[in-house]
C-alpha cells in the first residue's frame, strides 16, 4: 500500500469517526438537552440560555472542523487518485 493510499484511508476513516461522533453528540444533546444544560449550568454558573447557545456554537464549530479537516482532505485524496 503507497503512502497515498494510506492518507485516503487514514481521512476516510477519521471521517467516518468524527461524523458518528458528531451524530452521537448531537443526538445527545437533542435527547437530553434539559438534564444536560442544567448540569452544566450549575457547574459552570450560567443560565441554561447561555448553555444552549454554547452548546449550538460547540456543534456548528466541530461541523466544520470535520469538513475542514476530515472530509475536505479525504475528497481531495479519493480526486487524486
């Protein structure tokens, strides 16, 4: 296996892990956002509005995270070949 072939592989994989990642948190924070943001606002002394708002700049930050450096690279990797 050529070393091209690896990094297709290395961010195909890394796509398809970030992205259930992704899902699962989502999917988490959908399901229990109530019990959630009141855990962490008492933690961290913030209203639940403030959690909640923090929770969708954490989701739309990591999206794009995966894009950037997950999927972007893989398509680029799976063109060249």
């Amino acid at each position: 296996m050529n070393s091209l072939e690896s990094l297709t592989t290395f961010f195909g994989w890394c796509s398809v892990i970030s992205t259930g990642v992704l899902f699962l948190t989502s999917a988490a924070l959908l399901l229990m956002r109530g019990l959630i943001a009141g855990i962490h606002a008492r933690m961290f002394g913030m209203t639940e509005a403030d959690v909640s708002r923090a929770y969708f700049q954490y989701l739309a930050q990591f999206k794009i995270a995966v894009i950037v450096f997950n999927l972007v690279p893989y398509i680029a990797l799976r063109m060249m070949a």
